[in-house]
C-alpha cells in the first residue's frame, strides 16, 4: 500500500477560481474503489495499491484539460514501505500519539 499527495492546478482558465477543475479531480479519485481519498486545503491524499494511486493520478491530471484548461502542473508525492503494513489513517495517529511523550 502506499499513500499519495497530489496537488493539480490548471492554467490558462478564464477565471481565478479552480474549484470547479478539483472538484471534477476530486470526483475521479472519489469515485475509484482501490483507492481512498481525502480533500484538503491544497492538495488530496490517495490511498491504496501504488499501480492504482498512479493510474488515478493519470485521470485526474486530464480532468482539467476536459473542462477547458489549457495547461495542467501536477505535483504528485508517493510514500510507499514495505517493511510493514500502513494507510494515510496510521500514518496521523502515529503523529497525535506520540509514544515519546510529546503533547499536540
């Protein structure tokens, strides 16, 4: 299993908004049943089989193109291990629960 960070942004669209371009993004990777997703501020967190994650990524870069952008940057973050098993899920809680001590 791995987990994704993937920031899309179209250019060359004739507002200054982009919500419309990530919600069909969004949508994409929501609708996948392989990979789970979370929305955030500025990017959406993908997480499942490494092949799915980045066939997904492939889909969701094309998005804007069909909703009229004329240019789309990609940014795409993989952390995947194979010692052991983990999702996006442990990955916060061994941050919140910090064994060492450490108060958030």
């Amino acid at each position: 299993m791995a987990v994704a960070e993937i920031k899309i942004w179209p250019v060359g669209t004739s507002d200054a908004s982009v919500a419309p371009y990530i919600r069909e993004c969004f949508r994409i990777a929501e609708d996948s049943p392989l990979v789970d997703a979370v929305l955030t501020p500025t990017s959406t967190v993908l997480d499942g089989p490494l092949s799915a994650i980045l066939a997904l990524a492939d889909q969701m870069h094309h998005a804007p193109f069909t909703l009229g952008a004329d240019r789309v940057l990609t940014t795409i973050t993989i952390d995947e291990r194979l010692d052991k098993e983990t999702d996006m899920e442990d990955m916060v809680d061994s941050v919140l629960n910090d064994e060492a001590g450490v108060d958030l």
